[in-house]
C-alpha cells in the first residue's frame, strides 16, 4: 500500500483478506495487548470522526476502564442529510469498518456488537448482510455482530439518543456533562463509534501509527472524508488530508461556478466566506479563525442561490428534526426558524434582528445536547457572512434568488 487511504478497497471478504491480511485480535482476554493497543492509538493521534473529534484511544480507555462483557455499537445513522460517508464506507468496505469494531470489542471485552443502519436505507442494510453473512461462515468474527435499523431522523445519530434507543426504544439524547463516565445501554458498559473512525482503527492497527500520520498536519494527522454537495457538478464523498485548503476541496467537486459561500459541518454548521477559502481544513486552522469542523461536510452555494434563503431553510428543518424534549428545541428553534423565514422573505418588522439576536443567545449552550447550539451558530454565521443581504431583506427588498431551485438536500419539502 503505497498510501494510507480509507477508499478503493475490496467489497468481499475474501478481496478485503487478500488485501490487508486477516485483522490480528488476541486469543482471549489479555490486558498487555489492551495496552499496547489503546497505546498505538494514542501514538497515531486518530480522533473521532463523528464531530466531536474526541481522541479516539480516550474514548476507548474508558470504555475498557468500565469493565469486560459491554456492547460496541457501530454508529452508521448517517442523520445528516447532506453526508454519504457513511454509506460509502458500508457498501464499498464493509468489512474495514467492522474489523475496526472487532479490534475496540477486544481491546474494552466487548461481547457483542451492534450496527445501526438506520430504517428505509434498505441498500446499505443489504450490503451489510451480505458482509455479515460472508464474515459468519467463515467464523472471521469472534465478537457476534448484529445489524439493527434504528428509525431515521436528524438527531438519532447522536450517540446519547443511540444508545437510548437501544435500550428503551426512544432515540432522545441524554444531558451528559461529565463525559468521563461511561456510556451504558442497561447496565453494559457501551462504546459508540462511527464507521470513519473504526475503519481509520482496522488500518492503524494492519500498517501502524506512522503510516496514518505520513499525512495530514502535525497537530492534525492522517485522512478525512468529506461529503461535497450543493452547487457543483460532480458531489460525493472525497478523502482529503487534513490541512487542506477549503477551497481546493471544493474544486474536486467541480463548482459549477464560484463558489460564494462554503456551509462547513453539515447543516448544524458554519458558512464560510471567500476571504476564509484558503484556510486549511483542520480543528486547528479553522478554530482560529472561529470556525468549527462539525462533520465532515462541506455544501458549496453558488451565484444563483441566496444564502438567507437557504439558511432559513435549514433552520426550519432543524426545528422540524429536534426531539422536543427540552425547551431550547420545543419552543427556541421553531422562534428561530419563524423569523429567519420572516427575513428571507422580505417580511422583517423593526424588531426581528434585535428579536432574533436575542432569540439566539437564549437557546444557545441550553439543550440536553447539541442539536440547538448548531442551528445557532449556523444561523449566526449566515448573519455575518450574508450581511448585505441581511441589510436588504430587512429593509424589504424583493430577492431575486428567492424561487431558484435549491442545491440543498433536505428530506422532504421545506418551505420558508
């Protein structure tokens, strides 16, 4: 393998074998290899790839300090409508995602896993039957792996609401401000991961630390997947390395024509302007210029679209998509949502941005979980790097953008 890289690997089981050799897991419980591996973790400096960017041996440290006979759970919801990762990675390397998930069973003395595909992805479920299948007859799982269909919606991904749906059959996030103690579904001791991170897991533990961090920046080593779509001609999932300038990302989808904005981090994300195109895509990079990576994707908005208008509808689908078990989301998101609608519009009355500005600070770092603060913030990026346009829809002028198609992908029909 010339390069470290997360894509073009076989399908079957066989090809996957062939490849990169059987995955090398313990015989038994044995806590020198625990070590060693949570070690080599550590050494490559892999974080999480669901958004948090949590270092990924932290989080493994201490599922393994909770205790043997617990439940890894494969996170392959995939709620944000406007990423595919997911599902490149469960139908075209099925079996690097669950090798990963055997190597964090052996490593915390998991002894079963579950993988969450969501319902109505029929063909990702049947990609991974197909794998799971493969993977029994010919007894290359130690650790049983168990497909379930948890149901579709924006905040089920979260790995709170996940494991709650598990346990009780509701996906509701759960308000976790000390993340040092375990997650559990009953009294088992759970470890969540993403299908990004454990495939980067499988591959760390084949070719080692140094492989992974070849790439990427210091501070930030190794590949990512970006999920690009919106205003460009070929959208899908590319694997960049960490540091890469935004807009360099963006051309790999071929805009189809300037890009006036970036929206970074999926809908509960940041937009971006032109003057922060070629900062680097990296926590470290866009942190200083108070930018958030989120997930990884990045939505290109073109000439023909208006920003106001498209972030109102954002905004009204994620009000739409809150669990509604907190106020912030039951009654601080569909405010929000009304007067972006209300702006993007041309309707403001004297008081919307002042009311609005409030309305923000209000429902801001006040959730169970973090669904509120993302539309906060993409609501205030949009306000900020839509400011011209603000001051004219404010005073009433008509949009001329306003009834072009969006280049969003959003479930359903959202209107503003």
């Amino acid at each position: 393998m010339d390069r470290y890289r997360l894509l073009g690997h076989p399908v079957d089981l066989a090809g996957h074998v062939a490849a990169h050799g059987p995955v090398q897991l313990p015989v038994g419980r044995s806590v020198e290899w625990q070590q060693a591996f949570i070690a080599l973790l550590r050494a490559s400096g892999l974080t999480g790839r669901g958004g948090g960017a949590f270092p990924a041996w932290a989080k493994l440290a201490l599922a393994a300090s909770a205790g043997a006979g617990g439940i890894v759970v494969v996170n392959g919801m995939e709620s944000e409508p406007a990423s595919d990762k997911d599902k490149v990675l469960l139908t075209r390397a099925p079996h690097l995602v669950l090798d990963g998930a055997q190597l964090l069973a052996a490593a915390c003395g998991a002894e079963e896993i579950l993988v969450c595909v969501p319902t109505g992805r029929d063909g990702i479920a049947d990609s991974l039957n197909r794998a799971l299948y493969e993977r029994a007859a010919h007894r290359y799982a130690p650790v049983n792996e168990v497909l379930v269909r948890p149901p579709s919606g924006f905040v089920g991904g979260q790995e709170s609401a996940l494991a709650q749906w598990i346990d009780r059959g509701k996906a509701r996030p759960v308000f976790r401000p000390d993340k040092s103690t375990p997650l559990r579904i009953g009294r088992l001791p759970t470890l969540v991961q993403n299908t990004e991170t454990l495939a980067h897991v499988a591959l760390i533990a084949r070719y080692g630390a140094e492989l992974f961090r070849a790439q990427g920046t210091e501070a930030q080593p190794g590949t990512c997947l970006v999920t690009i779509a919106g205003a460009v001609s070929r959208p899908g999932v590319v694997e960049v390395e960490w540091g890469t300038p935004l807009r360099d990302i963006a051309q790999r989808a071929t805009p189809a024509e300037p890009p006036t904005a970036l929206l970074i981090g999926g809908y509960g994300g940041t937009w971006v302007g032109p003057a922060h195109f070629t900062t680097g895509y990296s926590h470290t990079a866009l942190a200083a210029v108070g930018i958030p990576v989120g997930v990884g994707v990045m939505v290109v908005l073109g000439p023909a679209a208006c920003g106001l208008v498209e972030s109102a509808r954002i905004a009204r689908f994620l009000a739409d998509e809150s669990s509604r078990q907190c106020g912030p989301c039951t009654f601080g998101l569909p405010a929000i949502a009304d007067d972006m609608a209300h702006l993007a519009a041309g309707r403001a009355d004297p008081a919307l941005l002042t009311r609005l500005h409030r309305r923000l600070d209000q429902v801001d770092g006040r959730g169970a979980c973090r669904h509120p603060d993302g539309a906060v913030g993409m609501v205030r990026s949009a306000l900020a790097v839509f400011a011209t346009d603000v001051t004219a829809h404010a005073q009433g002028e008509p949009c001329s953008l306003a009834r072009n198609p969006s280049p969003l992908r959003l479930p359903g029909k959202v209107t503003v």
